[in-house]
C-alpha cells in the first residue's frame, strides 16, 4: 500500500499498456487525430509554404486502404508501402499487391501507383499520391530462379524490398538474431537480380554483418528505409555509423524514423526534436543528400491487425524491463500517447517535422532533399 492505495501489479500494467496500444494501433481514435492535428498548429508560415512545395516521400509506411486523414495531413507526394508482409508466401504476397492495386484504382482521384521515379514527379504535379510496392522481408518470392522470381515481382509492381525483416530469411541475418550472421549465396543472387530488374535494394531490419557484406556487393545505391544511429540510441534496430557510411558509399539514403523505441535513451521519452536529432547526426556524418524520413507507421490509420498487433504486445509492448520504454511510458501516464512520440504522431505531421528542420537552421534546398528529393534520386539510379 502507498497513500492508502493499492498498488497495480505488473499483470494490472501489461493489460494497461496492452489496451492503450490497440486503442491507438487498431481503431481511428479521434483522441489520436486531435492530438496529431495540434501537433501541426505549431509550423509557421514559411513552414507550409514549402511543405507544399516540396516532394515528400515518406519510405516506410503499411496499411494503406484509403485516402485517409493522415495521408492528407501529411501533404505526401510518396508512400513506400509495406505491401507482402514479412511471413506471407509467394501466393499470398501476390493476392496482397492485387489488394493494393484496388486501393489505387477505387482512390483514382487521390493515388497512382508508382511504377517509375516520373511517376512520382507527375502526382506531385497533379496533386495526387504515388504508391510504391515494397516489402520488409523477402522470403515470398525465394525460388530456385531468383533472377526469374525477382523479374516476374518487378512486373507486377515490387519497387523497393528489405532481404530479411529480423529474424533469418533465405538471404541476410535480421537484426534480432543474435548470431550476426553474414549473407547465403542465394543474397548474392537476389542483390544481383534486385540491381538487374529495379528493385531498390533496402537494408532496415538487417543484421550488422549481412548489411556490411551486402554493401559490398553494391553496384547501386542501397538504403535503409527506417532506421537511426545506434551512436545516440542503442537498440537492435539501429545501425552503426559504419553501416551509414558505407551505403552512403553506394549512393544510399538512410531514413531515420519517428517509431519511438528506437529514439529511446533509457531516460527521456523520445519527441520530434529527438528525431531531428538523428537528422542533425546523419547530415554531419554521412552529408544531407544521403538523409530522408521513413515514418514506419499506418497511412490509414486503426488499420493495423489486431492480431498482429496481439503478438507484438506478448513479445515486445509491456512493462518487463523496469528501465525500458514501455515502464517510462506508464510511468508518465502517456496512456495512447506512447503509441508515438511527441510532436510526431505519424506521416500526418510531416509539416512540422518541416518546421523543426527550419529551426535548426536547415536550408529550404536541404529540406526538400530530407522530405524526398534524395529517395527521388536513389530511384532513378535503382528503378
């Protein structure tokens, strides 16, 4: 007892925690959207002035079903979208590409699909979306003829492609294996065919080892599509400044990402300034034509999987480690607030990520490049 009150067990906690991340994660919450709204009351003038200008592409995102609020708010030119899920097979990767195909089609007014980089240029021209299929793993299309499987995905759409998403796939270590294992033989296949066909080689998720021996290998810009230095916040998913500066080597662009667990030090709970932070560090590191955003988050949002999102918040979100982010995040009382960092709800406050770049004294050319002029480039050396 403390004060008179009981206190909640750690079982009472992880329901807590459990519940306000399905609150935010799977339903349109109009909490969220409110606070995500009043997020954007703080950019200035010359801040939405050249956000419209700008191509934005953000190079993480998933969920997509409609032309949604975050969309919208977001002011985005392109979506790199997590279309084959990390676990699907080749059958079900395919009936997931036809799923957004539809999207596209039933959203005309809105989106096109992004087959090549002009595409891109073209919906920022008509004020429309492109959408770009990728995925974060590449255990769908493995095939004793990667060359012909790689060929045949590119046809139908597939433009950027992760080879692993944390645990081993076919190709490359992931990032949460702990045996920091290199490349197979079939990952020299795939890079190959990825270079060959035009499919942007993306490196997030990977293991430390395979990301290096992958570079290697590089014959075009590779990119990591969401990831920040593991120099200011140690975690699984970051990288090393070696690994920053050998895909910069390539031509590469790493996108630093908003997803809160990653921007955590172990003391303060993350915001929009940490995640300018990581910008700040890449443009001195690696220069400011290899930095862009990947946002990691729901275009739609409350589209996510509730049970997908079950299995995460058994293995990850909860209250286990008393120093981790999920404890500091109960502790402050963040409630659905620790579904996001502060000031970035999601794609949908790109504009005033636009306006802390603008603070911290980035140019308007340096600015255009962070919001999607450098992914831009990486396409057109890749596509």
């Amino acid at each position: 007892m403390r004060g008179g009150k009981q206190l909640k067990t750690l079982e009472e906690i992880n329901r807590e925690i459990a519940e306000d991340t399905l609150k935010f994660f799977c339903e349109d919450n109009p909490e969220t959207r409110k606070i995500s709204l009043g997020y954007n009351q703080e950019a200035s003038e010359e801040a939405r002035k050249l956000h419209a200008e700008s191509i934005v592409i953000d190079s993480c995102t998933f969920d997509l079903e409609d032309y949604s609020w975050r969309v919208q708010e977001g002011g985005v030119t392109g979506l790199n979208c997590t279309v084959p899920s990390a676990g699907d097979s080749m059958g079900e990767a395919i009936k997931k590409i036809i799923d957004y195909y539809q999207v596209v089609r039933e959203n005309s007014d809105h989106f096109v699909l992004a087959l090549n980089p002009q595409d891109i240029v073209d919906a920022k021209k008509q004020g429309k979306v492109a959408v770009i299929i990728g995925s974060q793993n590449c255990n769908f299309l493995y095939h004793y003829d990667l060359d012909a499987s790689v060929q045949v995905f590119q046809r139908i759409g597939l433009r950027v492609m992760q080879i692993a998403y944390s645990s081993r796939s076919f190709a490359a270590d992931g990032c949460y294996t702990q045996s920091n294992g290199g490349i197979t033989k079939d990952c020299i296949k795939l890079i190959r065919a990825m270079e060959k066909h035009g499919v942007t080689v993306d490196l997030s998720h990977v293991g430390e080892r395979s990301t290096l021996e992958a570079l290697e290998l590089a014959q075009k810009p590779m990119i990591f599509s969401h990831s920040n230095p593991k120099a200011k916040y140690v975690h699984d998913r970051n990288i090393t400044d070696e690994q920053a500066k050998k895909a910069a080597a390539t031509g590469g662009v790493i996108g630093v990402t908003p997803y809160r667990i990653t921007l955590f030090n172990g003391k303060d709970y993350p915001t929009i300034e940490s995640l300018v932070d990581c910008i700040c560090y890449y443009s001195d590191l690696i220069g400011v034509d290899h930095v862009g955003i990947g946002t990691d988050s729901s275009a739609t949002a409350g589209a996510y999987s509730r049970k997908e999102m079950n299995y995460f918040i058994r293995t990850l979100y909860n209250a286990n480690d008393p120093n981790g982010f999920y404890a500091k995040a109960y502790k402050l009382g963040k409630g659905i607030c620790s579904g996001f960092i502060d000031g970035m709800e999601s794609m949908a406050n790109f504009v005033n990520l636009t306006d802390k770049l603008l603070k911290r004294g980035f140019s308007n050319t340096e600015i255009k490049k962070i919001l999607g002029e450098n992914w831009l480039r990486v396409f057109e050396q890749t596509w």
